[in-house]
C-alpha cells in the first residue's frame, strides 16, 4: 500500500535510498533529508509494508504570489502506477492558492505536466553542475 504524507514525522535520512536517479553527482541522503526540511511544501509517497519513501515533490514560495517545484522523483521499480500524478495532484491542491505555480522540466514531460492544467511555458535557467549534489554548508 502507499500512503501519502505532507511531513517528516517519522521520516529520516536512512527512509532516503535510490534517488537522483541518473544524477551524475547525486546528493547523499542527507542531503535529501535536509532539502525536505528546509522546503515549504512537500509530499511524500510511502511504501508503507516497506518503510521507505518511494516518491516525493518539494515546492518553495514567497507564500504571497507564487511557488516553485523544483524536484519530483518517484523511484524507477515504483514508476508507472500513477504515483508521480498523485504527488503532483496533491501538491497543486496545496499550492492553489497561490497566483503563479512554475516548474521546470524537459519536453518529453509536457504530456505529463498538461494532465494537471500546466502549460508550457519558456524559461532561463542556471545550472551550477559543480554543486549538483548540495552545497557544502548548506
Ligand atoms: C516523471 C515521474 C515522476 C512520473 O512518475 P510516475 O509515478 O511514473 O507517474 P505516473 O505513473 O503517475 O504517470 C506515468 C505517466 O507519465 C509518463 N512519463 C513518465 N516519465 C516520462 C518521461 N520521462 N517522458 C515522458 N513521459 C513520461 C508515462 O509515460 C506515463 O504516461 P501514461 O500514463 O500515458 O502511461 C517519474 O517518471 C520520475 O521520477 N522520473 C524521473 C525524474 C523526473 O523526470 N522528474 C521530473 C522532473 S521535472
């Protein structure tokens, strides 16, 4: 069974395993842990017979005008079961309030995002490789 969550009760870094799939420099899972913390919003997909976190998606926000979600990761034995569109449906409930709602992604996930109402849009963006995998003293 999975089941959903909006917190960290109970979670730690070692509930943490197999993500940033593909990342060349992956962040440890303490790193992990700590991104979570330190978000505004996230949701957390839970194999509960497990005890481990199979998914997630993180949002920051000015809490006024608009939020950002920079990661949404389910991991790759638990893709295709809908999990992903749980995680985003549930996080575009939390942020509905907000006026603009903005994420990045790559072309081939346009069909995915636009389930939920999402529309393409152009953005700029940097990306500091060096410190993909967190920053030191973060
Ligand atoms: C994107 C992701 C979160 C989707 O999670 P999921 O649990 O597999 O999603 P769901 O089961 O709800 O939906 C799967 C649908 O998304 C589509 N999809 C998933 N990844 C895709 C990709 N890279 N390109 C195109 N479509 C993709 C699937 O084809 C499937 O479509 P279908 O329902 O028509 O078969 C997951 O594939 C993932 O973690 N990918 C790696 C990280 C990533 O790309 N994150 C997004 C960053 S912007």
């Amino acid at each position: 069974m999975i089941s959903y969550t909006d917190n960290l009760e109970g979670i730690g870094a070692n509930s943490l395993d197999g993500f940033f799939d593909g990342w060349p420099k992956r962040p440890t899972a303490e790193r992990h842990f700590e991104l979570l913390k330190k978000s505004d919003y996230i949701v957390l997909a839970i194999d509960d017979e497990a005890d481990f976190v199979v998914g997630f998606i993180t949002a920051i926000s000015d809490n006024v005008l608009s939020a950002y979600i920079p990661l949404l990761e389910v991991l790759p034995s638990y893709q295709g079961r809908g999990i992903g569109s749980k995680l985003v449906q549930r996080m575009l409930e939390k942020l509905d309030g907000f006026y603009m709602i903005d994420l990045v992604c790559d072309r081939d996930l346009e069909r995915f995002y636009s389930r939920f109402g999402m529309k393409a849009a152009f953005c700029m963006a940097v990306r500091n490789y060096d410190k993909q995998a967190g920053v030191q003293d973060g």
